[in-house]
C-alpha cells in the first residue's frame, strides 16, 4: 500500500509538472464546473417553478420528468466531455513537445463536436438507466449496481484521449478504450485511485482546517473572520477541485499516449506510467 502511494505520489508530481508548465489548463474544468450549474439552473429552476417536482414519485414514473432528466444528463454530459477534449487535447500537444495555449484546446474541441455529442448520447443512456435501476434496486442491487458503473468507467477511460487523437465515432472511441485497457490492464489504476486518494487526503485536511478556522472565528464573536474562513474553505476546496480534473485530464493523455503509441513525454517517468497499468500476464 505504501509502494502504490509513492508511486501515486510520483504520478501526480509528473501530472503537476506538465500543469505548472501550462497553468492556462485549470480554465478548462473551472469553465466546465461554471456551464453545469448555469445548465442545472436553466433546467431546475424552471421546472421547479413550473411544480414538475411536486408529485415527485419513485415507484411511478412521470413522462415529462423522464425527458426532463435525460436531456439533463445529454446536456450535462455534452459539457463536461466538451471541456475534457479541450483539456486533453491541449495536454497531448505539450506530451508531444508543443506549447499549447486554451485557444488550441478549444480548437481541437470544436473539431470533434458530431463525436462529442455522440459520446454524450451514450453517456447519458447509459448514466440515466444505471441511476434508474439504483434508485429501485435494494442494498445488494445498489452495491452490483454501483459495479457496473465503475466497470463503465474503466471501460470508458481513454475515450476522450482516443476521440481527440483520432478521426473516430463515439463508438468506435468507446471500443478502442476497451481494447487498450485490454492491452495495459493492471491491478490497480494507480493514477486514478492514487490522484483521487492524495486529493482526498487534501481535502479532508482542508475542510478540517477550515472548521477549526471557522470555531476560532466564532470564538472570536466575530462575524467578519467567520465569513472569511468560509470564504477561505471554500475557495480552497475549489481550487484543489480544479487542479485535480486538471491532473486526471493529463494523465489520462499520458497513458494514451504510453497505450497507444509507447511514448509519454512531458516530463513523465516511462516505468512508472508502465505500472498504472500492469500488462496482464
């Protein structure tokens, strides 16, 4: 367990290299957080006024809140897919020795829009049913249920890398992801879980720091430090939020790049990528 660690550890040094050399790639998730909740908004807070939500009902489906949510999930998923192109593709210009700059990474975004949209219909088919069958399935069901998504997951990793490096269909991308998870399987997906672990670790330091911030504050009886620790909790948590979408978006072109073309570049550890996914045996 501490080996993974490290070697996480190492991997989001690696990550973080390739971010400090590009800082302009955190506008990419903080635009695509902004465009979910103006989207969340244009949604609920209509249907919300319009009283869709008052005869809310789990056992009975309501058709009109049925559309509502899948085009919630097409628009939801269009979004965050369309911001990680953008930030992938300008990453892969960087592991490929360029300089790229936000204009390239919407560029290439704009290219693979028909793509794009087409991974977001399958997305949000397949995010609507999984949420569908959790919502009435027991505790055993929810647990299989939850499996089957993160087995999605997995199986979906490298589609963005794949759409953005390739003249490539949604479904073609998605098949072409299994096949090089396939091909660098591992144990462990020590990117993805080391990053999410550290950046755990992050954040619960952060809220508990905040917390105590915020007690002294009150302690205090001061109303403006007690505002302001929140402030400054809040914007820590943020930021740490951005760096890691960030991370994962270059990691994920890293191992792409390992997979599919044996190179990495930018300033990664070759043996160490090797190791986030282990060659079956």
């Amino acid at each position: 367990m501490i080996e993974k660690f490290k070697q996480s550890w190492e991997l989001m040094k690696a990550s973080a290299g390739v971010l400090r050399a590009d800082k302009e790639l955190l506008l990419f998730p903080a635009l695509s957080a902004l465009c979910c909740l103006i989207v969340a908004a244009t949604f609920f807070v209509p249907a919300a006024f319009a009283g869709l939500f008052e005869h809310f009902s789990r056992d009975k489906i309501d058709p009109v809140l049925a559309v509502l949510g899948f085009l919630f999930y097409l628009v939801q998923y269009f979004v965050i897919i369309f911001f990680n192109t953008a930030l992938v593709g300008a990453a892969m210009i960087r592991l490929r020795g360029g300089d790229p700059t936000v204009a390239d990474g919407f560029r290439i975004a704009m290219s693979k829009l028909p793509a794009i949209l087409g991974y977001a219909l399958i997305s949000a088919t397949v995010g609507i049913i999984l949420r569908a069958l959790q919502e009435r399935a027991g505790f055993i069901g929810r647990w299989i249920v939850g499996l089957i998504g993160a087995a999605w997951t997995v199986a979906t990793f490298l589609v963005v890398p794949v759409l953005v490096s390739n003249d490539v269909g949604p479904v073609d991308a998605v098949k072409r992801s299994v096949e090089l998870l396939k091909k660098t399987w591992g144990e462990n997906l020590i990117g993805n879980v080391g990053v999410g672990l550290v950046f755990g670790v992050l954040m619960f330091a952060t809220v508990m720091g905040g917390v105590l911030l915020i007690m002294a504050a009150a302690s205090a009886k001061s109303g403006a430090l007690v505002v302001t620790a929140v402030a400054l909790m809040f914007f820590a948590i943020v930021v740490l939020s951005l760096i890691q979408a960030a991370l994962s978006g270059i990691y994920a072109a890293a191992i792409y790049r390992y997979a599919e073309e044996g190179e990495i570049g930018g300033g990664f550890d070759r043996e160490l990528v090797a190791h986030a996914f282990r060659v079956k045996a």
